[in-house]
C-alpha cells in the first residue's frame, strides 16, 4: 500500500520539541505505523525502520548528500560528507586511510591513555566534577588537534569552532537559519598554517602534498567536518556512556565484576542514545520506500535513534543490557559509502576514558542535585553529567 503526504497522522501532529527532548515515544509510534513518515515540522520524510534505513544508506544514487540544502554544505561548503560519488572519494580517501583499525590503535592509544591519566589525575583530589566539560569534551578536542596537527591553537579555541559548528547544523536542521562564519574563517587560518608548514608530519600536511589531492579550501572543509564530527560525537558517546551505566547500578555491577563487558556495554550505549541522531538525505528520482512515494529533490532524514531501538532486530529494545548479544548490530556509525571512518578512534576513546574513570575515581555515582538527561535534535547528549567519588 502506498500512503501519499496527507496520510502520516502521527509524523503530521510531531514537534521539534518532542524530536530534541524525548523522541523515543514518538519514535516508536512513527515505526510501528508509518516507518517513512512526512513530518511538516522537518519538512521531510523521517525513516525510523531499521531496513529501511539500511536501504537509503546504502543507496547513495537515490538518496544523496550531493544537494546544496545539505546542511553542512550550507556552512562549510563541499566536503567529503556532502558529496556522492568519485568526489566523495577523493575528498574521504586521503582523511580515512589514517583511521584503520591497525593504525589507529598504533598511532593513539598512547596519546589518548596519557590524555585520560591527565585529566583525571587533575579531577581525582576534588571528588566532584561535571564531565562532559571538565573530561569528555577536553579529551575529544585533544585527540582532533593531535591528529590533525592544529598546533596553533589552543583548546578551548578549537572547542568555540566545533559549538559554533554544531549549533549551527542543528538550526538549520530544525528549520532556523544557521551561521558559523566567524569560526570557520578561524580555522581556515588554523589549517593554513597547519599546511604551510612543510615540517610538520600533521594529517594536514601530509593531505596537501599528496599529488592531485585536495586544494586548501577542500582540506578546510574537510577538516571542519573532522572536528564537529570526531569531537561532538566522541563526546557524546563518552558521556551517554557514562550517563547510561551510572544510572543503571545493576549494570555497572556486571560491568565492575567483568571488566570484558565494557565493550559490549558502550556498543549498547551507542545503540540506544547514538551521539548523532540524524542523517539527511535528497531522493534523486521519484521511488517507494516503505510505502511512502517520495518525490525527485524531496529530504529524507533517517532517525539513526529510530533504526537502533527497532524491535524486529533487538528484543525489548528501551532496555540498556551489557549482555545484549547483538548490541554491535546499531547503526550509530552510519553504514554505507558514508560510514564513519572515525568509529575505531572513537571506540579507542571510549573504552580508556569509561576504564580509567571506573578503575580511578572509587565510588562513581551520579550527582542526584544535577539529573539530566540526553537531548539534542541532530547530537544527543546530556548537557551536562555531574559525578561525586570518593577521594
């Protein structure tokens, strides 16, 4: 059967403010009824059904970044996560060969185990902290500007970039105009000089010399989609994490008493709170998806949230279980040409910052004056995740 616009009641009477908060409820609705759904209040068909959302990632020839709505497009230009194709490949290649398995495990857990130990060796004495600021954040914004190379610039410079960045792709997701021009033009001049200095073995560096590679205003995008991507996300997952497992006691036992169950339990993490909760797409020819006819230039948005809690694939899927056999088979990295490459460095990250923050702060509990919860339209994490220990 095929259900034309005016037929998807419930994505007809959903709110921005139900996406951005609590979208689970709705969600579930939107699944189980209407998997491809038109929400007027995004302006576009959302996909909630995990094959289907298998189908659209997959499919890059009729569903594409390449369309100058694409919000990132709009701030940044053309980039590796706006383009289809042979230019997708050039702009991705020379950023993601650095990011395999094999060298990433080479070339970071050192730096990123001695980040950890720093951060928390500062935090430790006070017994208190609220982490995505004082923890999570550092440590992402640290890993991005060791890989790149950004040695010009300073912490919290580089995270004023990635908020500018974030908040901006988010109104342009919820309809509002966005603007990051003042960061961006800071970080070209980051990344200039970052290029122009031949000495330097930086990511960067090594991009712009590479024979027929990329000029410097596609290694600036490139590198701004780097940044928002390998820092809010990173930070995210981190800080969901820890949010997950801190507010669920028996499954921080489990965790405590099989440290091997760590993994597992951030791949369940990641499954039911993705740091990035969306992905957009344009239809490029008229076509059926899940009984919805989409039309040539039309927004399709898959709900990565959406896909990762679909009840054919995860049994009672609300449910967080570090045990969960098949936690691993989310979607929260995307899947396709456009899969993020970064997912390995990411895990890296996780896994030394949940076990140095388990190993070293006795006691770990969550602030019960602080509650909070993940939230975010397009990056959802709590805001903030206050934490006491004993020290």
């Amino acid at each position: 059967m095929v259900f034309p616009v005016g037929s998807s009641p419930v994505g007809a009477a959903a709110m921005i403010h139900e996406l951005d908060t609590d979208p689970h409820p709705l969600l579930r609705r939107l699944r189980a009824g209407e998997p491809v759904s038109w929400l007027p209040a995004l302006d576009g068909w959302l996909v909630t059904r995990r094959d289907l959302a298998f189908q659209v990632m997959r499919d890059s020839v009729t569903f594409t970044v390449d369309d100058p709505r694409f919000s990132t497009a709009t701030l940044i230009g053309p980039s590796m996560l706006s383009l289809d194709g042979a230019e997708h490949t050039r702009h991705r290649e020379p950023f993601a060969r650095p990011f395999r398995p094999a060298q990433t495990r080479a070339r970071f857990t050192v730096f990123v185990e001695a980040e950890v130990d720093r951060l928390i060796e500062a935090l430790y004495p006070v017994g208190h902290a609220e982490l995505r600021g004082a923890f999570a954040g550092p440590l992402a914004v640290a890993v991005v500007a060791e890989a790149l190379g950004l040695e010009d610039a300073d912490a919290a410079t580089i995270r004023s970039w990635y908020d500018a960045f974030v908040v901006a792709i988010s109104d342009i997701t919820a309809g509002r105009d966005g603007d990051a021009t003042e960061a961006y033009e800071q970080l070209r001049a980051s990344v200039q000089a970052a290029v122009a200095d031949r000495r330097s073995s930086s990511l960067l560096a090594d991009v712009a010399t590479r024979e027929g590679g990329l000029d410097l205003v596609e290694i600036v995008s490139n590198a701004a989609v780097l940044m928002f991507g390998g820092i809010d996300t990173t930070e995210g997952m981190i800080v969901n994490c820890v949010w997950h497992l801190l507010g669920h006691p028996n499954q921080l036992a489990l965790v405590r008493d099989d440290p091997d169950l760590l993994p597992n339990a951030i791949e369940e993490s990641l499954r039911l709170e993705p740091a990035a909760a969306v992905i957009d797409r344009y239809a490029t020819r008229d076509v059926e998806l899940g009984g919805a006819r989409i039309r040539r230039g039309e927004l399709v948005r898959v709900s990565i949230t959406g896909a990762n809690r679909d009840p054919e694939v995860f049994a009672d899927p609300d449910r967080f279980d570090v045990r969960r056999g098949n936690a691993a088979e989310h979607v929260a990295f995307a899947h396709g040409p456009h899969f993020c490459f970064g997912a390995h460095l990411a895990r890296l990250e996780t896994r030394a910052a949940l076990r140095g923050l388990l190993d070293r702060l006795p006691g770990l509990r969550l602030d019960p004056e602080h509650p909070s919860a993940p939230e975010g339209l397009v990056f959802r994490k709590p805001q903030s995740v206050h934490v006491r220990w004993e020290p």
